[in-house]
C-alpha cells in the first residue's frame, strides 16, 4: 500500500510536517539536572485532595531543580468534561499557591496548553505514523468491537484488538477509499509492533525496575471526533513541551509500556515515569479503601477552602503524606519555606498515603498557633468574606478588638492551639461578645451547673458574689492573681494548692478552683486563654453583667 498516498486520504487537511512544530516549539534552554514537570488534570468535576497531592509534587521537583512546572489541561475526553470545569482547576490551584511558570491561565511559548486546542498538532504527528506504515484506519463498530470482546471472553483469550482480531489492519486502500466515501467513520489505531511473549523493563522513580508485559492491542490514538485520546496527546504534548518527568496516578501505570511504544514509534525520547498511589481513608469498618468523590466531602479541594483551613497548614499535611520526614523538619524549622525541605519522589511511599483529617487539625492547629494575630485575622476575614458575611462585617467593625483577642497567648514559648479552621473561630471566641454570651446566655445553654458541679453550690455562689470587690482592671497580673488567693483565703479555700494537697480535708478547694468559678462565670468554659488577659477585654462593666447572670441562672435552679 502506498502509505503517503493513505495518510492523504485520512488527513487531506493537514500540511503541515512534524518539523514545523519542532521548529515553533524551540528546546528549552536548561542546564544539567533542571526537570520539567507537569500537572495535566482533566476538567471532569471538582479538583480532588489528590490532585492537590500531585500538583505540589511536581512543583516542588521542579522548584527544587530550578526548572520548570506548567499546567496542561487534559480535554479529549468531551463526554466527560464539565462545565466550567478549567476555571476550577485554575482558580483551586491559584488560591494553594500553585503558581505555575507557565501554562493555562498563566501564559507561556509552548500553548496552548489545552489539548482540545492542539488537534492540528496532533494530527500531524498521526498522519506521519501513516506515512510509516504504524497507523492505519479502522471502521469496526461498537457492535463489532462487542461481539468481539464476547468471543475472547469465551476462548479465554487476551481482550483486545490485536492479532486476528485487527481486521482492519489489512484493509486494502481501496477498502478504505470506498468506506470513506460512503460516509462510514473510522478510528485511526497504532499499528502494535508486539506479541504475547513480548517483555519490556520499565523503571519508574518511585516503583523501581520492573520487567512488564508488552501491550500488543493496535489501541486508538485518533478518535472519530478527531481528537486523540491520552496516549497519542501526551506523547506529542510532552516531547513538545519537553517535559523531562511525568509524576502520575498509579492507574497509568498498566499502560505504560503501551505509552512507550507510542514514543518510540514517533522517535521521541521519553520523559522519565514517577506513578502515585491513590490518596487512601480507613473507613468505618477500619478498611483502607480510596479517598472516594462520592462518600468523602474532604475528597473536594473546596472542602478545606470552604472550612476555612489555611493554605499553609493544608501543604504542609499534604507535604506529610508526600515525605514521612518533613513533620520532623517541619517541627525544626517552623517558619522555613517548604522549599527548603529535602523534598524526594524517592521518598515517597508505593504502597498509599494515608488521609486523616485529625492530623490535618493538628498540623492546622500548630500552623494558626505559629501566625500573629494580624495574620490570624486578615486570613479569617478573607475566608469570612467570601462564606459568612455576618462574620465578615463583625471582624470589619471589631478589628482592634478580634486583634487584641487573637493575642491572648500567642507571643509565648507555647502558644494556645485552639483554633484548627476559620469556620470555627467565632464558636471558639464567642464568649467575648456580651450580645452572644449575655443575648443568648451561654452560661444556661453551656449548663453552668454540670460545668461547676465538682463544688458546693454555696461555695460557687459566695466566690462570685464576693469576687468584685477583688477585682481591680488596673491591676497587674501578679497583683490580679494575689488577690484571687486573697478571695480564696477568706471564703474557706486554700490559697495555694500545695497548702490543699496537705489538708484536703481543712478547705473547700484551692485557689486554682476559684479561678475555674471565675472563668466558667465570665466565659461559659473550663479551658480558655489567660484569664486575666479575658477580663481586661471585657472590661468592668460586662465582667459585672456576667456574674449577675452566673448568680441569676444558679439561683434558678
């Protein structure tokens, strides 16, 4: 068969040869050991935790090589694709810091960098393997394809289209020229150069060395439509963009010696492989399954955005699962750019990394307790702004006030941890707001009574009826906290706690205990930040108010 003559007929509007695009996409200028990384994610829904997990990956192996990362959006799949689904992938990525050196949305001289905008490309490169003889046209139907898999199936054979099977392989050019004319639609497929027997050693960066059967289907790599499907795309798409390393899920895996065969059926050198194992969950039965779209809100990258968790601490649990090593770094260099982290696909687990989302808080609450005040709060007004407006306006009104409350023992060798995500920072601090804590009288809806029951109720009554007559706002600290053990003194309680430990017996508690009255009293709470520092805030007046209301709901009841 005259090839050049059949790659005409298939692809009479193409005129361009493979040597105009080498020539327009010109090599990059990199010196030894600088990697070109890409995050290629298909627009099918929202961005999924993996993808996060991956994105970074190749950001940081290129960072960290001083090369280059770009974003390709991978769109040849059109039944899948959703709408509105590229903006996603971008903005998801742009509000984590993924800044990309180049790619969709963010420029660049090797676009576009969507691939349903490359068919003219990838159409010369497949009517090239035509003009070889290692593609050919094939008219089978999904009815034939089906009757097809059905005699494998009985016979106990490989499934595919391969050997016998390819009957289109040996289709005369008149054959063709006739169906094409009589309006009949093809598939273009890779004529497979293997047979069963056939072995191929791949090594992937994180895997190692493997010896792996070759693929021996002649698989499509022009769709009817006219686009390819991943394997043609990304081989043309990554020798063109010269992308040096390719860090994927593990489910390309099995497809990777068909994948080489595509780039050395175009004479291309293949990037290296680094394949990911999937993001896994211990469900409810204690069985480790795959972070699920369906069954796991925080498979959705929206999730932490919308719960307010902060980018940083989000990439540095995700840098956890990444590399078992970097907690340890991190807890050596808590204000250390992750960049500066011995980052290693080498390091990286074959076998899953583990989602928990209580170690996400930890990390989350380390993170926020590490930040100043004014970081605290302009990060929780953002995400305020955006997904709760009442909040927004309360820290736009009270900005000098949430600023001094965020302060409460933050400047100190071992920071409060109580705030994990923004989406809980007025839960967490609502007691200092008397139209909250007064308006819906938290001391009842806290149930005062089961917060002080450990002490006698009559005890309880007398420290808050006496305490104001302690409490001066001007004093210090130390002179503060002397006049709790003054209270403390002189309505039967010890005034220090060792003294209570020898005669448990002689009091009614200590002056530790008269502080947890105080505290539950003025905030609703056992545990909260320095209680000195809470009723300097609050200030006379509604430290006042609280105790009347404290007296109020004990004497309810």
């Amino acid at each position: 068969m005259d090839n050049n003559k059949l790659a005409e007929l298939l692809f009479p509007e193409i005129d361009k040869l493979p040597s105009f695009w080498e020539q327009k996409y010109q090599k990059r200028n990199l010196s030894q050991g600088e990697e070109v990384t890409r995050y290629a994610p298909s627009p099918t829904g929202f961005v999924h935790f993996g993808a996060l997990f991956a994105s970074l990956a190749d950001f940081l192996v290129a960072k960290k090589s001083k090369g280059v990362v770009f974003l390709r959006i991978e769109d040849t799949d059109k039944k899948r694709e959703v709408l509105g689904g590229v903006q996603e992938i971008v903005n998801t990525l742009k509000s984590f810091n993924i800044n990309f050196d180049e790619g969709e949305s963010f420029g660049g001289e090797y676009g576009p960098y969507i691939q349903s905008e490359r068919e003219e490309i990838y159409k010369t490169y497949a009517k090239e393997l035509v003009k070889k003889g290692k593609a050919y046209p094939c008219f089978c139907s999904e009815s034939d394809l089906e009757h097809m898999r059905e005699k494998q199936e009985k016979n106990k054979e490989n499934i595919g289209y391969h050997g016998e099977y390819a009957v289109c392989r040996n289709l005369s050019y008149e054959q063709i020229e006739q169906k094409i004319k009589n309006g009949e639609k093809f598939v273009l497929r890779f004529k497979c150069p293997y047979n069963e027997n056939d072995k191929v050693e791949i090594n992937d960066i994180i895997r190692g060395k493997r010896v792996v059967p070759q693929n021996i289907n002649d698989v499509v790599i022009i769709k009817s439509n006219g686009l390819p499907p991943y394997n043609l795309a990304h081989a043309v798409d990554d020798h063109l963009m010269q992308t040096t390393l390719v860090i994927r899920g593990d489910e390309w895996f099995s497809s990777l010696s068909e994948h080489l065969q595509l780039f050395e059926a175009l004479g291309f050198t293949p990037p290296k492989y680094a394949h990911i194992s999937p993001i896994q969950k211990v469900d409810e039965n204690g069985n480790r399954r795959k972070l699920s779209k369906r069954k796991d809100p925080e498979a959705d990258m929206n999730f932490f955005a919308e719960n307010g968790y902060p980018v940083g601490a989000v990439k540095d649990y995700i840098l956890t699962l990444l590399n078992s090593d970097f907690e340890q770094w991190r807890a050596q260099n808590p204000k250390e750019d992750i960049l500066n982290f011995d980052f290693s696909l080498k390091k990286m687990s074959a076998s899953g990394s583990l989602f928990d989302i209580k170690k996400l808080t930890d990390i989350s609450k380390n993170y926020i307790s590490g930040l100043t005040n004014i970081e605290v709060y302009d990060l929780a007004k953002s995400w305020a702004e955006k997904y709760d407006k009442q909040l927004y306006k309360n820290f736009v009104d009270n900005k000098n006030y949430w600023l001094d409350i965020l302060n409460i023992d933050r400047n100190i060798p071992k920071p409060r941890k109580d705030l994990s995500h923004f989406k809980e920072i007025f839960e967490t601090y609502n007691y200092m707001f008397d139209e909250e804590f007064i308006g819906k009288n938290i001391l009842k809806e806290n149930n005062i009574f089961e917060l002080l029951s450990a002490y006698d109720k009559e005890a309880v009554l007398k420290v808050l009826q006496e305490y104001p007559k302690f409490y001066d706002e001007c004093d210090e600290q130390s002179v503060w906290f002397d006049k709790i053990k003054d209270l403390s003194e002189k309505i039967g309680f010890a005034r220090e706690v060792k003294e209570f430990k020898q005669n448990p017996e002689k009091f009614k508690g200590h002056c530790g205990d008269v502080s947890t009255i105080i505290r539950v009293a003025i905030t609703g709470r056992t545990q909260t930040p320095n209680l000195y520092e809470i009723l300097k805030l609050l200030g006379k007046d509604s430290i006042s108010k609280r105790l009347k209301l404290a007296l109020e709901v004990l004497n309810s009841k």
